[in-house]
C-alpha cells in the first residue's frame, strides 16, 4: 500500500490546489500539494519536506484532519493522510506544477480533482473537515458548569446562612433570657390579690387604735 501525505493549506478562506502537469499519471488532474512517504519517515516531516520541494515554503504543519484509503481501478492502494497548514515562511513558487490556484472551499466542484481526493473536497465545501471550535480550553467549559469557582460552587450545596450562631438561633427560641421564659410559665401576681393583703394591713393597723382612743373616752 502507498502511502502519502498531503496539505490543506489554507489563507484569507481559500485553499490551495495544484494541477499536475500533461507528463505525470493522471496528467492534468488537480489535488492538494504533498507526496509519498519515504521509507522511515514521519508523515509531518514527508509533508514539510514535499511542501519545500513544490513550493519552496517552510510550513507549520498543524492537525491531521482526514485519513482514508482509496483503491484505484488498476488495483493500486493509496493511504493518504491530509494535514491543515495555515502558516509558512518564504515564497511561494510554482515548481513541479502545470497551474496553482486558491479557491474558495464552495468552488471545488468546479476542478477535477483526483478520485482519491473527492471525500476530502466534498467535506471541504461543508466545512466538515474539522470542529469549528478547536480551542482545548473551550471545549473543556462545554463539558463542566459555567461556575467553576470552587467556593461559588460549595455555596450551592450548603445553606445560605453559615454562621453557626445564626443556624442555632432558628432552632432555639427567639427569646434567651431564662427570666422572660419563667415569667411566661408562671404567669405575674394577680395586682387585686396584692391590694386586697394591702388594705387588710391596714384596717390591722387602724383598728386597734381605734379600740385605745375609745378606752381613753369612755374613762
């Protein structure tokens, strides 16, 4: 099986195509720029390697975004891994190519394209070659709450009010002082008792010398 790498490369939303020329196999064809994988080597070096080779870039190869197998009508076995790059150093320069064109990922129908290349390029012009948001920070808050600040997030799970004093206060009643709750049980003196033992006193203290001023009257 052949293997082979290949570059979305990418700038200001378009991407690159290449046009192979009338004397390689499948003359005239159009792919995306990369080449087979040497025996030993990685595939992001092949790529960076093919990319310096047709181009005369130095890329920045970024994620792997597609892999599939193809087999063509003659029995051959390709494997072609394709790898976005959406930046690069030097000039770009056509060398091994008939044409290069950047176009916009809606217009790919319009070339014909390799047979191996046609999943790639329906995928493209629906944008579903790779997740929009590929940010590892973001994806992670899609997966945990909003709040992640530890203290907000045990707030939740315990009582408003974590003052120890206050929670007791709801359990205990609102009035403390033993003396107030004793005089809630025992309910104060009746004042009519109180004036009556009063009076009594002092029809006691009246009488007998009343009695003393009659003696001294009536002698």
């Amino acid at each position: 099986m052949k293997r082979v790498v290949a570059a979305v490369i990418e700038k200001d939303d378009k991407v690159l195509v290449c046009q192979r020329t009338r004397h390689q196999t499948m003359p005239l064809k159009w792919e995306f720029p990369g080449g087979k994988i040497e025996e030993g080597e990685q595939p992001r070096d092949a790529l960076r390697r093919e990319l310096e080779e047709e181009l005369g870039i130095h890329a920045k190869i970024g994620d792997e975004i597609v892999r599939l197998q193809h087999t063509y009508p003659n029995g051959v076995i390709v494997e072609l891994r394709f790898f976005i790059v959406r930046e690069y150093s030097g000039q770009m320069e056509n060398r091994i190519f008939r044409d290069l064109q950047w176009s916009a990922p809606k217009d790919l129908a319009s070339y014909d394209f390799l047979e191996a290349d046609a999943s790639l390029v329906r995928d493209l012009r629906t944008q579903r070659y790779e997740p929009k948001d590929t940010n590892p920070k973001i994806r992670t808050q899609r997966y945990e709450p909003k709040d992640t600040n530890p203290k907000i997030r045990t707030q939740r799970y315990e009582p408003k009010d974590t003052n120890l004093e206050t929670r007791t206060q709801r359990y205990e009643p609102k009035d403390t002082n033993p003396k107030t709750r004793t005089q809630r049980i025992y309910p104060p003196p009746d004042r009519r008792v109180q004036n009556h033992a009063r009076d009594n006193a002092i029809m006691i203290m009246v009488v007998p010398q009343a009695t003393e001023l009659n003696r001294r009257v009536l002698t």
